[in-house]
C-alpha cells in the first residue's frame, strides 16, 4: 500500500495503483460527518414538508393550546 497526500487527505493505493482509501485528520472528519448529519436532517425535513403543508390546509392541525388541553383531559 502506498498513500498519497492531496489537501486535508491521504489516499491509499493498492499495487496497481488504484485508490481504495482515504486518511483524514480527526478535524476533518468530524466537519465531515456534522455535515452529513445536517443533510438527513435536511432531507427529513423536505420529505416531511408536503405532509405538513397538505394537513395545514386540509385544517387537520390543531394549536398548542387545544393538544395540551386533549390530554389533560385524557389522564
């Protein structure tokens, strides 16, 4: 194996030359993975979007008021 370094990472290669990993430092890989934590936050907030906007105008919503008040009386 061979490494590489290009920028924040080092690249592993086999005999023949191809890439089969990556090094990174600690730093960039918790930047990494704090970003793709934020993109499935994203996505679960795009996927869930029409959902919510289709119950607003149907009116199946109710306030904060009315929920706290459904289960206070259901206890």
């Amino acid at each position: 194996m061979k490494t590489s370094s290009i920028k924040d990472g080092r690249f592993v290669t086999d005999s023949k030359g191809r890439t089969v990993g990556v090094l990174l430092d600690v730093k960039t890989y918790e930047r990494l993975r704090e970003a793709e934590e934020s993109l499935a936050d994203i996505r679960a907030y795009d996927d869930a979007r029409p959902k919510a906007v289709a119950e607003v105008k149907a009116g199946q919503v109710a306030s904060l008021d009315d929920y706290r008040a459904r289960r206070s009386r259901a206890k």
